[in-house]
C-alpha cells in the first residue's frame, strides 16, 4: 500500500470519511512549496481562519489547496498575477535564454528555489474526490543551474528547457498528468480532466471579474435562489434596494439600486467592500461541493459588519456544501466571528501559521478553541 493510500486509509479509520459525508478536505500535507519544507494540517473544518505573522505561509496554503485541487499549470501562472509577479515584457523576453526564462516563472514555487527536489501537495478528503495528491517536477532529473537574474552566463540559448510535469492522483492511485513545456510560440499549458470546483480570492480583488459574477448572479436567479443573497444585502446595506445583470459597455455586470439615486449603479461604484462580499458569497453559491479560498477577507468590509460575513458565509457553505478558507490580519474581524462560532463550533478551524527556527509550520486548532481564546480575549492572530 502506498503512503498516500495510507493516508486516504487512515482518514477513513479515523472517521474522517462518514457513512454521509459533507464533501471538504479534512487534512492537508505540503512538502517543498513555498516557504513549507514538511508541513501536516489535521481536523479541517467547513470554515477554516488562516493567521499569523506576514510571511509565515497564510497565502501559501491557499495557493498549495488551489493547485492541488486543480486541473492545469495555467492556476501557477494565475498565482503569480495574483501576487503582482508578471512575465517578463516581449523585448526582455526575446534577450533572455528561453531555459532561464521557462525556470524563472515555476522556481518560486520551490521551497528554497530547490526545483531539483519534486513539489508534493496532498489532500485528504471527507469523499474520495477530495482526497487527491499533485506532484510538481521536472521530467528529467537533472542539475538546475539558475541565475538570480535574467540572462546570466550560467544559462546559455542552446541549453534545452525540460518540461515541467503536474502529476494528480487520486485516492486509489490513478494519475492525470499535465505539462508545462516551452515552445516556439511561448509557453504551453497542458489541463486534465478531473478537478474539485475552486474559486480563489486574491487579497487585492475586490469585484472579481464582472462577466463571471454576472454569470454566477444569473445562475442563482434562474435557480430562483437570488432572494435569499439579496434580502440579507438589503438587510445589512439599506441603501441597497437591489441587485441585478445590466449590460455595461456591452459587458453583463452586477448593478445596484441605490435609495434616492434615480439610476442604477455598478455595484463597484456603490461600495469596493459591498462588491467583494457579493463576489465571495456568488463564488460559494456557485461551487457545491468546492472549495473557495478568501486571502485578507476584512479588506474592504467595515467593522461593524464583520459579524454578519461570518454568518453569512456559515449559512452559504452549509446551502450549498461547500467549503472555505480564509486568511485574516484582523484581531476584530476574527474577534466578531464568536458567537457564529460557539454556535456552530464542529464547522471552524483556525490554522496559525509560524516560523519556528526559520521554519514555516501551521497548526490547526478546533472550533472549541477559537471560542474560548476569542472569549478570553487571548491574542489569536
């Protein structure tokens, strides 16, 4: 038996697998991305509150759950977006070793830049199409000799590029392998075919792409659904009356009707921290069964309303059985989540994320406890 079966195994034993399941990653283990060199998380919940120190991996988690439960080496460019780190412009691209340019947009995800030694991501699930593993390698083992920057002597243009291979198995050991490979016509992306439904919230977005939220509000309203979200936005935000689809410059976005205003507004226009809860909870609605990842989820939000986020993304994940994680550097945004908490202790989890001895780990602490620190007043953060 496979260490990785062992672990799907063992889940089961431990319960983690129930007669009825709610679809949700139950445990996580990171081997050499990012900042994590070993890391193991047990007991993950249907809504999971990342912490911690800037630098200690909080965004890293999320981004080893968007790969993992992915389906294409595109997510690892989108993830470079996200953080502001873009390819290189076409002049410098053309000036630089097509082997030292391929290298450079993938060994940032290596722990320590070791892009000798294969990424493992794994996923132990509630359901067998949450428990999955994805190894990131290069196809041929080979010594990488990489430059600190672009263009160096250690690279030459006659050097070939090796393909980068994303493998994911799932829990009984079947394997879907994707590429990364350079080409004359630039970088290809291969895809497979299986994945768990993902929606991933950079700390920086705010609307989200307006065609998508359209699409997923429309959804919801064919469904006959859309009430319930708009009733509690009009609940919350009274100068919201309403929430529909008009076309803008010909592009279907989010409008909203504003008390006393005689016209509709974008919903962006009305309020940046309005628009992210909205995109946030129509990315849950839209993504049964999934997992939906929130980096920085104050921002934007005013204080007051915090309690209200906390509830509401409760009340969606259990309508629509999904799952979410999301990071925090807001001692009130997490102190406000204490009653939807002690209310509901089996759905959370915090993950405090460190350094210890200039390692990254992450510890995972029940609903229960997060209650009680919140309670008295302890710093969780």
């Amino acid at each position: 038996m496979t260490r990785f079966a062992k672990a799907f195994y063992h889940a089961y034993s431990r319960g983690a697998l129930s007669p009825t399941p709610r679809p949700m990653v139950t445990s996580l283990h990171i081997l050499n991305f990012r900042c994590f060199r070993d890391v193991e998380m047990h007991g993950l919940k249907r809504v999971n509150i990342l912490v911690g120190d800037n630098g200690t991996g909080k965004t890293s988690l999320l981004e080893a759950l968007f790969l993992a439960a992915g389906a294409s080496p595109e997510l690892a460019l989108r993830l470079r977006a996200f953080r502001g780190l873009v390819a290189a412009p076409a002049p410098v691209i053309q000036s630089v070793a097509p082997r030292t340019f391929f290298e450079t947009l993938w060994r940032d995800l290596f722990y320590s830049f070791e892009q000798n030694t294969p990424i493992n991501i794994q996923l132990v699930g509630s359901v067998p199409s949450h428990t999955r593993m994805l190894t990131i390698s290069y196809r041929t083992a080979r010594e990488l000799v990489l430059p600190l920057g672009l263009g160096g002597a250690e690279v030459t243009e006659s050097e070939p590029t090796v393909p980068l291979v994303f493998e994911w198995k799932d829990q009984a050991g079947k394997s879907d392998v994707a590429e990364a490979k350079m080409t004359t016509g630039g970088v290809q992306l291969g895809t497979v075919p299986n994945a768990i439904m993902t929606s991933f919230h950079a700390a920086s977005m705010f609307e989200g792409n307006p065609f998508e939220n359209a699409n997923r509000f429309s959804q919801l309203s064919r469904e006959k659904k859309q009430t319930p979200l708009v009733g509690a936005i009009r609940k919350e935000f009274p100068m919201i009356e309403d929430i529909s689809v008009e076309s803008d410059l010909g592009v279907p976005s989010l409008y909203a009707s504003v008390r006393s205003l005689p016209q509709k507004l974008p919903l962006g226009a009305v309020s940046a921290g309005v628009s992210r809860i909205i995109n946030v909870l129509l990315a849950v609605a839209n993504c049964p069964g999934g997992i939906v990842m929130v980096d920085e989820v104050e921002n934007g939000v005013y204080f007051r309303h915090f309690p209200w986020v906390w509830s509401m993304l409760l009340d969606f994940c259990r309508e629509y059985n999904a799952q979410v994680f999301v990071t925090s550097h807001n001692q009130q945004c997490i102190s406000s989540a204490l009653q939807t908490v002690k209310a509901n202790e089996d759905d959370f989890a915090l993950v405090r994320s460190e350094r210890r001895n200039g390692q990254a780990t992450a510890r995972v602490m029940t609903g229960h406890l997060l209650a009680s620190a919140i309670q008295e007043e302890i710093e969780v953060r």
